[in-house]
C-alpha cells in the first residue's frame, strides 16, 4: 500500500456549512483542491481517523472515494479569514488534517433520480455495515455524483466503537450494526452475498494491516485520555478490531440480508 501524499494548505477558500463539522475548500501546495477536515473541530482527531481509515479501505476494495490526503494547516491562516468562528477552528487545527480530493461541480446524489447497479449498491451497503458507518442516510447520503459517477464521501462517523474504548473492544467488532436499515441504498443492494465473496477477497489481513499503517502518530496521540502507551498499541487495536470484524461469522452481513429483505 503506497503512503498517502502530504500537501499544506495555501490558501483558504470557502467553509463548507452543510457538514456540522465545518470542513472547508481549500487550495494546497500542489495546486490542487480540497476539502479539508478540521482536526480541531467536534469530534477531533477521532473524526479523522476514521475518515482515513474507512475511505481507505473504501479505495482498498476498488469503491469510488475521492483521493485522501494528509494536510498541513498553517494555524496563522486564521488571519484572513473574517469569521472568528472559523478563525477559532483554523488555529484549534494548526498541524496535520485530513483532506479529500475536491469534486467541482458535483451535485448531491438523489435516490430518486439516481438508481445505481445492485453490484454497486450492494458493495457499499456492505462496506458501510462492515465499518459502522451511520451517516449515509437518505437524510444525509453523503454520496455525490460527479461526471455521472457516484462517489462516496465523509466517513468521520465510521469506526464509532473508537470513541469509548475499552476491554470489550474486540467483542464490539461482532455488532451487526442494525442500524444498517437506515441505509440509502439498501432496497437496491440485491447482490449482497456477492458484494460480501468480492469484499472479503479483497480485504486481506495484509491490506487491513497495510492501511491501519497509514494512520499518523500525530493523530493517534492527540487523544486527551489515552487508553494505550504507544502509537503502535493504537494501530493494533484499530488492526485487531478491523481483522475479528472479518472473521466468521459475519453478523453485519446477514443484518444487511434481513433488513433488505423486509423491503422487498
């Protein structure tokens, strides 16, 4: 698994209010754009965590999220930004973020009038209840499409066992997930077995434990509370979480086969 690229940040250019976090365009080094995610707002680090390590595991299994970067934030950017609010956010976030590729004229994704494939719906329903993802709803689909194609974005609320660890950690990788129901794309995931033969071929322990890699230290050690010594003692809690999700039997899976069996 290759490194993620880091770019700074050179220029800010708009908040992005939808989001209850605040992200933000912004323009980097590389002259590209983006849309940052602010480690200092809400939930924090954790937040960006999980939106690294979901949406790679996302591109890991060949579903269509957005590139991610690591974003270096000058905290004196705040300067000219007239909002004190976000002049607060951009000093709290001085240092290192996580970012994705800006989409430009992407539009929200409409259920109605957007109708994916089963193979792609049913890999997403599959990889949303397989990292806990409880924010793609119809009232918040955080899905866009984009030159025709859907692309999936915003995992900051994935991974949510990691805001109370604890001794049970490991038995929290077996949750079902019910709240799978919810899901925007469930009455067309009709291929959900094979979604899960695909999903599992593709994320092999060696993926898992390459993508887990990826996660900086910055962001691990900046927990107030922290409930491990070490960086490396973090990323084998969030290694062994993820490859006992994997393991038979696969709750959130048959969750997933009831609940859209009760819509057909």
């Amino acid at each position: 698994m290759n490194p993620l690229r880091t770019v700074a940040v050179t220029r800010y250019v708009t908040p992005l209010r939808e989001g209850g976090s605040v992200p933000a365009i912004v323009e980097a080094d590389d002259d590209g754009m983006y849309v940052l995610k602010f480690r200092g707002a809400g939930q924090g680090p954790k937040a960006l965590i999980a939106e690294l390590l979901a949406g790679e595991i996302g591109r890991a299994a060949d579903l269509p999220v957005p590139e991610i970067v690591l974003i270096q934030l000058d905290p004196d950017l705040a300067r000219t930004e007239p909002d004190p609010e976000i002049q607060d956010l951009i000093r709290a976030s001085g240092g290192l973020n996580v970012a994705l590729d800006y989409l430009p004229g992407a539009i929200t994704f409409d259920p109605v009038t957007h109708r994916p494939a089963a193979a792609l719906a049913s890999a997403i329903v599959w990889f949303d209840a397989f990292v806990t993802n409880v924010d793609r709803t119809a009232r918040n689909t955080n899905m866009l499409m984009w030159h025709r194609q859907l692309h999936l974005i915003d995992h900051g609320a994935a991974l949510y066992f990691h805001h109370s660890w604890g001794d049970d950690y490991l038995e929290r990788a077996r949750d079902p997930f019910p709240r799978i129901r919810d899901h925007v794309l469930l009455s067309f995931a009709g291929a959900l077995q094979e979604a899960h033969e695909s999903m599992i071929e593709r994320l092999t322990p060696q993926i898992i434990r390459s993508l887990v890699a990826l996660i900086p230290d910055e962001l691990l050690v900046a927990d107030p509370d922290p409930p491990f010594a070490s960086p490396g003692e973090f990323r084998n809690a969030y290694e062994r979480y993820l490859l006992r999700r994997l393991e038979p039997p696969h709750d959130f899976l048959m969750e997933a086969q009831r609940a859209h069996a009760q819509l057909v």
